[in-house]
C-alpha cells in the first residue's frame, strides 16, 4: 500500500510540474499566446482600438 501512495504522489506533483512548465512558457509568448481563439484570430490584440470597441459595445 505504501508504493502506491508514493505512485499517486509523484503523478500527482508531476502534473502540477509539468501544468506549471507549460504554463510559464504560455506566459513567455505574450497574451496572444494564452488566448483559446488564438490559432483562428484575424487580427492582433495590440492593434485593436479598445476605447471604440467599448464605446460601440456600451451603444447597445
């Protein structure tokens, strides 16, 4: 019984690890990189006018 806890221990961390890793190299790539719809979007997020999509947003 004591192995497998051990087992359970080490998949259970090393997730976290490897959750962890993938995490931070997302993070290294910027906010686009983070992003679901980033492999399908048309444009890049620095280049969006974010006062009017919000202004055409709050006319709604």
């Amino acid at each position: 019984m004591h192995g497998i806890d051990i087992l359970i221990g080490l998949l259970v961390f090393g997730y976290a690890g490897f959750s962890l890793i993938r995490f931070t190299k997302k993070a290294k790539k910027g906010k686009c990189a983070t992003c679901e719809v980033e492999p399908t979007c048309q444009t890049a997020c620095d280049d969006v006018n974010w006062d009017k999509v919000i202004a055409e947003a709050l006319k709604k």
